[in-house]
C-alpha cells in the first residue's frame, strides 16, 4: 500500500517563488510585471491549464503541487 504525501512537491512551488522574487530583484523581464497583469494571467493560464499543456503536447502534472509551480513560472509571459 502506497501512503500518499499531500506536501510531496511543496518545496518545488517554495522553490518557484524563491526564484520569481529573486527574478525581479534584478529586474528579469517578464511580460506581465504588475501584480495585476501577473494575478490576471495565473487566473487565466490555471483556468484553461488542459488546453496549454495539450498545445504544448506535455502531460498535465498530476501532483497538485507540480501544477502549481508551472502555473506561477507560465504566469510570467502568458497572455
């Protein structure tokens, strides 16, 4: 019997963070700088995340977490 680990994977979204904010500390262009354009666009890319990974022809994640941490890396640039 497999116990599951519902953290298994949060230290890659801490990771994630870690490396956005060191992102714009040095002022890595992103498209969607604001808050406002980046929370926009992490609203939109979490709300059609099948169709981005169809498109991209990768599987969705199946750890939540996983999932979590592509949305806010993809945040960045998507439109």
């Amino acid at each position: 019997m497999t116990v599951y680990d519902p953290l298994e994977g949060r230290d890659e979204v801490l990771d994630v963070l870690d490396a956005l904010q060191a992102e714009l500390a040095v002022g890595v262009d992103w498209e969607n700088r604001t808050l406002e354009r980046y929370l926009d666009a992490l609203n939109a890319l979490l709300g059609s995340i099948e169709n981005t990974y169809t498109n991209t022809g990768r599987p969705v994640p199946t750890s939540p977490w996983m999932l979590i941490a592509e949305a806010l890396r993809g945040a960045r640039f998507y439109e």
